[in-house]
C-alpha cells in the first residue's frame, strides 16, 4: 500500500501530521465470512505516514479470536495490536478501556515524537459502555504537545456528559495556554458536539477553506464524520481521508488524516 499522498504543501517537520482510526478491532465479518484484517492494517498505518496514529478499538488480546484465526496464513500476532502497529521507531502507548470475557480492547497512540507519562481517564456513563480517554503529552520539536484519544458513548446524552468530563479532566491535567488536540471517535451522527466543544475552548480541525465536513463512516459508502481532532492552540492546514478499495475492507471506518500548526 502506498503512502497518503500529503494533504498540504507543507514540509516534514513544519507541521504536526496527525491521523485518528478506529481499526474495528482488527477483524471484519461475521461467522464463517470472518476475516482477519490487523495484517492489512499495519500496511495502511505506514502507509498513513502519520507523526501521530491516535487508535481506537483496539485490542490487547482476545483468546477466542486468537484461537479462530491460528488457522490462517498469517495468524493473530502474538503481540498486543498497538504494539504489532507501529511502524518501525515509533513510541507506543495503550490504555484498556473495556474488558471482556475473552479480552480487552481500548485507546492507543503511536507516536515519530517522545512520548511523556501515560494517563488513562475512564468516561464511562453506564454499565453497557466502557470508555475512555487515553492521554500523552508529546515531545513535538521542543513543544510539549497534549494528546488525548477518545472513543465516545452511543447515546447523545452520554456523548455531552463525556464532553464535560473530557474538559474538567483538561483542566486538571494540560497546563494553561499549552497546546493540546482530542482525536477519536465521538459517535455523534447529528454533528451536534461542535457547539459544547467550544463552550470548553476545543475547535474541530477543519480545512482552511472549502467543506469543513470528512466523513469516515461507512467505510465503502462515507456518509458521516464520526471521527475527528479538536485542538486547542493549533490549527488546521490540511484535511485528508483516505479512500478506495482497500481501505474500505480494513475497518468500518476510514482513518482521518490532519495537519496541524502551532497558533
């Protein structure tokens, strides 16, 4: 798979290239059509070309799934998804968001940058949902950048309570006036969590100019922008969204590629 051609003129180095996806857990399918897809996508995060890969859904390890898939050609990996992932060089970080009878799965983040202390901030508003907010402050050419990987509820309701906890727990942890970004996936199908994001001062990355809307999801047919990184003292040069074939068969979901400048 080829690299993603870049979004902005810009150089390496001038801007921060961050990429956000939620990779399904690695599998696609059901029952006897099952396939195992964690092999394809380590060729398409390379491919992404990305200082930042901030996942979601991702898995730790799930025995059952290992046992189905020992069969095939390649096999599950026998290191944790985030770890098997990352590109050559890059720094790895993983938090659990929920755990499972066969397994766990959560938040990760690989990263080209020095990566600080590792904080996991669980969000979860009921028993159905486990959540979570995975956070890294990032060493990006001499700025202390703060990175925060989220995976929002199903229910609007839970999506807003989220909102305020991620900002309360902002507060807590990123230092006033420090630049800072949330990347993931926010569930919010009606595009209604831009307005309470910027009550808290977070800006939805959006090209300079034309549609500030990528959609991402369905991955065959991308209708709606699930996925997304709000920012707080950067700004958006440059929106990308991978397409084709190949991409649509990896996951549900279609990664979101953005650029990024400090303000």
């Amino acid at each position: 798979m080829r690299s993603v051609a870049r979004p902005t003129p810009h150089a390496p180095g001038d801007v921060l290239r961050v990429a956000t996806y939620n990779i399904h857990k690695g599998v696609r399918g059901l029952g006897p059509a099952k396939r195992l897809e964690i092999h394809n996508l380590q060729m398409g995060v390379q491919a992404l070309d990305a200082d930042l890969v901030c996942l979601q859904e991702v898995r730790l390890f799930h025995h059952r799934e290992a046992a189905f898939f020992d069969h095939t050609w390649f096999g599950w990996p026998e290191k944790g998804q985030a770890e098997f992932l990352a590109p050559a060089g890059y720094e790895v970080a993983y938090r659990t968001n929920a755990k499972t009878k066969y397994g766990e799965h959560g938040n990760a983040l690989l990263s080209r940058w020095p990566l600080g202390d590792i904080g996991h901030h669980d969000v979860s508003d009921h028993a159905f949902e486990q959540r979570g907010l995975l956070h890294v402050p990032v060493q990006w050419r001499g700025t202390v950048v703060h990175v925060v990987v989220a995976h929002f509820g199903l229910i609007h309701s839970s999506r807003m309570r989220q909102v305020d906890r991620l900002a309360a727990f902002l507060r807590e942890h990123v230092p006033a006036g420090a630049p800072a970004l949330v990347a993931g996936d926010f569930n919010d199908w009606g595009e209604r969590l831009d307005v309470p994001m910027r009550a808290h001062g977070l800006h939805r990355a959006a090209p300079p100019v034309g549609r500030p809307r990528a959609p991402t999801f369905p991955s065959r047919l991308p209708v709606f922008s699930l996925d997304r990184v709000y920012t707080v003292g950067l700004r958006c040069v440059g929106v990308q969204v991978p397409r084709g074939p190949s991409w649509a068969r990896m996951s549900d979901h279609l990664p979101l590629l953005v650029e990024l400048a400090l303000e």
